[in-house]
C-alpha cells in the first residue's frame, strides 16, 4: 500500500465504514491479525473485499513496531 499522509483518511472498509486510521489505531493497541480486526471494527464482516487492504495495513504498522530478533547460536 503506497504511503499516505498522515492528514489523508482512507475508507478501508466501505460496509463498516471503518478507515485506516481506525485500523492503524486497532494495530497500535495490539491487534495484530484479521480476527481481532474483525472482531474489534467489524472489518471484512460484510463484502470481504477489504481484507487483503486492512492485512496490509496492519502488517505495516506492526513491522514498525516489531523488535529484531537477536540468534545466538548454541554450542554444539
């Protein structure tokens, strides 16, 4: 999904009338799946044709606030 300004609101789902921001705010909180979503906005309960939209959305936000994952091997 391209970026969009922060001052943009974009109707993500058109049934639920829920926008990115909505979904943004969801992920900030810990929603971190399309269930939740679901549950919590009532996104992609209607049509479905947002789901593939508001996933994207919230797999951004959430690579944003995932922390690196350190490997130390194991002596063997």
């Amino acid at each position: 999904m391209a970026d969009i300004q922060s001052d943009t609101t974009m109707y993500v789902c058109i049934c639920k009338s829920v926008t990115d921001k909505q979904i943004r705010r969801a992920a900030a909180r810990g929603v971190d799946n399309l269930y939740e979503l679901r549950e919590s906005l009532g996104v992609s309960s209607g049509c479905g044709t947002c789901a593939s939209s508001a996933q994207e959305i919230l797999d951004e936000v959430n690579a944003r606030h995932a922390q690196p994952i350190l490997y130390v091997p194991s002596s063997a």
